[in-house]
C-alpha cells in the first residue's frame, strides 16, 4: 500500500470497466448477430495448441488417427460421445493419459 491510499481505491469499477472497452474502436463488444456467425475453434485445437502440440504429435501421443484428429479440428466432422469423453480426460490430465498409454505398448 503506498501511503494511506489503498490499492482498492485505484481498481476501476465493473462500470469503468464496460465503458472503457465500449471505447476502444479495437475491441468493441459484439452483437448477438456477429457472434452467431464467429468461428468457432473446436475445443480438440485448443487442448492441442494448449499442450504445445502439433497434429501429429498429439494424434501419436494420444492414439488418435491424424485423419481424425484434422476432420475434428477443421469442423468436418464432431468426436462422437466416447471421443469427447477421452477428450475431456486428455484435456484433465494429458501426461497421465500418455502415461497410461505408453505403459501399454510395453
């Protein structure tokens, strides 16, 4: 804290906040409409780029055909029930799953 000024004091409020970024020409909220029609990135790209993984370490790593993994991550075609369970447990604990899966080739 300097002086007898909290740093509470300094915080912007949440309507400061709004207005601040309704300001800026660079980052001006979106409408329902713009938003229905963003591109969505699969949730399989952002665990990949998450781990710092390329297509095709993360297809070899996790057992996942490279073909597949493309067609999930450029919205061919969606993991079906099983593939996103798997998913969401690579997403929880991506080094145990590879562990698990490297044990298993032994």
């Amino acid at each position: 804290m300097r002086g007898d000024v909290s740093t509470k004091a300094l915080s912007p409020s949440d309507r400061e906040v709004s207005a601040a970024a309704a300001a800026d020409p660079d980052s001006r909220p979106m409408t329902s409409k713009q938003l229905a029609a963003a591109r969505r990135i699969p949730p399989v790209k952002t665990s990949r780029r998450a781990l710092g993984l390329t297509q095709e370490e993360f297809a070899s790593r996790y057992h996942i055909p490279l073909g597949t993994l493309r067609d999930w991550e450029q919205g061919r075609t969606a993991p079906d029930q099983p593939a996103r369970a798997y998913l969401k447990v690579i997403a929880a604990d991506p080094e145990g799953v590879s562990r698990s899966l490297a044990s298993s080739r032994r």
